[in-house]
C-alpha cells in the first residue's frame, strides 16, 4: 500500500478518536485542518470556506492569510460548489478564474461539505506550493475524511 494512502488510514483512526468529543462543526474543521496541515506532505494550505449569506466565506484554516470572501462563481471552490463535486486542479495558474489569495499556490483541490440533508454548505480547500500535488488517492480519502465532519 503506498505510503500517502496509509497516512491517509492513519489520520482518518485518529479523527475518528477525536471528532466523536464534539458535535460542533467548527471545532471538528479546526482539527481536520491541523491534522492534515501537519500531518501530510506539500499541504501548504488547508481551510474550509462556508457559504454565508450566498457567498463563500472563510471558516477555520491553517497556513497563511486567506480571502475572507471568494468572489462569486469564481475560481476552484466555487467550481466544486456549483458542479457538486471534487476538483483536482494540478496548475491552479492554468484553471479558468482561479482565485490567489497567495501567489504561492501552485496546485489545488477542493471537496464540497454537505450536512447531514446532504446539502452543499461548502467546502474544504487544500493547496499545495508544488505543481501537481493531487491526485484521485488524495480525493478518495478527503472525501472521507469531509463527511466525518
């Protein structure tokens, strides 16, 4: 099994110990994001943005200053919103109306948060300052690791 799949396997066992301490959805973000900001290779970025109000709004993070509001339809989390599904962008330079809230960015993937009706509330955002960095291995596991939320 390759080694970003059982780091995956590892990271899910320890959010299952910790998320069952709080039904609070913030609190559970906040230990998603340090989980994988720390735990995983090349995450440099990793947030969920909420939709507030019809806009898409910045929730709990770690790494650098993010947008406070993502401009409407714009950009790979709005594109996950709107098309309700997964997206892996490996050049986020080459992705139609990508957002910078940091010129750092290189590659990005972005996976929609539902509730417990399944409907979209919004999503986790995670980049990395290395082109290419995702993959369908990645999508598989933060797509499980999103719904213990």
């Amino acid at each position: 099994m390759p080694q970003k799949s059982v780091r995956y396997q590892r990271i899910i066992t320890q959010l299952e110990e910790l998320l069952h301490k709080t039904d609070f959805p913030y609190a559970r973000m906040a230990t998603v994001n340090a989980l994988l900001y720390n735990k995983m290779d090349n995450f440099f970025w990793v947030g969920f943005y909420l939709l507030v109000n019809d806009e898409l709004t910045v929730g709990p993070y770690q790494g650098a200053l993010a947008c406070q509001v993502l401009k409407k339809n714009s950009g790979v989390c709005w594109a996950a919103i709107n098309e309700q599904k997964t997206m892996v962008v490996p050049d986020v330079h080459q992705f139609p109306g990508h957002i910078a809230c940091d010129s750092r960015s290189k590659s990005e993937i972005v996976i929609p948060l539902r509730n417990s009706k399944n409907e979209i509330i919004g999503c986790i955002d995670v980049d990395s300052d290395k082109l290419a960095a995702f993959d369908e291995t990645d999508a598989m596991y933060l797509e499980k690791i999103v719904a213990l939320i």
